[in-house]
C-alpha cells in the first residue's frame, strides 16, 4: 500500500503546485506532498484563479495513487474536503464546515478550497487554507465572502503541522472509504453547510433553486425543489447559499 506524505518538497513560489506534484508523480514519486508560499498561476474549480497572499496561507498537493480510490469514483471527492476540515479544526480551533463539493467555511464565509486532477494512475489533490489574510488582502469581489484564520480568531498553525496533519487524515479517510464507507460518509454529512439551507445551483445549461437536503449515499448532493420533487447533483458549475 502506498503512503501518503513520504516525501515533503517545499518551495518559495511555483507556477502552480498541483503541477509539480503532477510532475513528481508522472516521474514514479506518487504519494509525494508539494507545499509553497506562493503561486504564480494557482487555480480552482472552473479554472479559476487561487489568490493568495505571497506567505499568507497554506498551499499544498499531494499525488494519491488509482488504487486508494479506483473502487469508487466518489472516494476521493468525499474524503478531501473532510481531510482538510478536521486538520483545520484539530489544529486552528475553528468550527470548519464544507460547502459541497469542497469548499470550506468558516462562519459561513470561504476559509478555503480544493481542487481534484485526475490522471490514470493517480490523481493530484490540491488544498489552499487561507492563514495570515486581512480583507484588505482579497480581491474586492470576494472580499466580504472570503476569510482566514487570522479573521476568525483561530489559532494560527505551523504550516508543516497543518500539512502533515491534512496527509495523515486524508490517507486515513481514504483506507477507511474502503471497510467503511457509511461512516465516512456520516461524518461527511455532518459537516456540510447546505443542508437546510436556501440554495441555488448552477449546471452548465440550468439554474435550480431549492433546499439543501443533504447529500445521498455516494456524497451527491440533494436539494429540494417545489412540489416535493428532489433533485440529485453530481456536479455543478457554482453552488450558492442564499439563505
């Protein structure tokens, strides 16, 4: 079985570190965890930018290998987002909720976010927590929906602790997604911010809005629309809490 978080590479700034860990694992370094303190080209979800503050935050990727999720599709997708939130609990103090797919919140504002690379034999997951960022730091168009640690009164962490702790609990989420994926997922869906919540969802050719209803037996997420329909989403564009 493959560990994760053999090998630790650190960089000042990279374009991008998703695509040194891809790099490292294309050359047979799987499992290895790619951490800088800054990115030139980062990005998210939707190819969107990452912003982050040259030092302020935590940026890291890890390469996990096919067969520590090939059993599921899911997997790797449910177990990511709840690596990185009990990591940022355990280690900042802070109430760390996940707005599906992998958004994490604090207070109901953004504290940061994943991005999941697949390739055919592994696949690089890429985690930005925001740390030391004022809202001066962030750009005017996210600045009221953004946070950090610092903002929310946490316990700003060594960046190493909170890598370390992120790779250890995501390779335990991810071995027990294989002898016991009901728990996983309660665990799961005891941390995610839409239920119960207004949403609006947007798919590449519609737009819903309903009531966050939790998320089903492989991680989808549900959402109540009028007359008690409900509908089932595997992916979606943008996912927003109106209320």
């Amino acid at each position: 079985m493959c560990h994760l978080g053999h090998t630790f590479f650190h960089y000042q700034a990279v374009n991008s570190t998703n695509d040194v860990c891809r790099a490292l694992a294309s050359a047979g370094n799987v499992g290895a965890v790619v951490t800088a303190e800054y990115q030139t080209a980062g990005r998210g979800r939707q190819g969107r930018s990452w912003i982050s503050k040259p030092g302020a935050g935590l940026l890291l990727s890890v390469s996990v290998p096919a067969e520590m999720f090939f059993a599921h599709h899911w997997h790797l997708a449910v177990a990511s987002p709840l690596a990185a939130a009990e990591a940022v609990s355990q280690t900042c103090g802070l109430n760390v909720q996940i707005k599906w797919p992998n958004d994490l919140l604090s207070s109901g504002k953004k504290l940061g976010g994943i991005l999941i690379e697949a390739e055919p034999a592994f696949a690089v997951v890429g985690i930005g927590i925001n740390l030391t960022m004022s809202r001066s730091d962030f750009p005017p168009e996210i600045a009221q929906i953004a946070t950090s640690v610092l903002m929310e009164g946490g316990n700003v962490p060594d960046k190493q602790e909170l890598a370390v702790a992120i790779v250890k609990n995501l390779e335990h989420w991810l071995n027990k997604c294989q002898t016991g994926w009901n728990s996983v997922i309660e665990t799961r869906r005891r941390l995610e911010a839409t239920t119960g919540r207004f949403l609006e969802v947007h798919l590449p050719n519609a737009v819903y809005r309903g009531t966050g209803v939790g998320l089903d037996e492989d991680g989808a997420l549900l959402i109540q629309l009028k007359k008690a329909q409900t509908l089932r989403i595997e992916s979606a564009e943008n996912v927003f809490i109106i209320s």
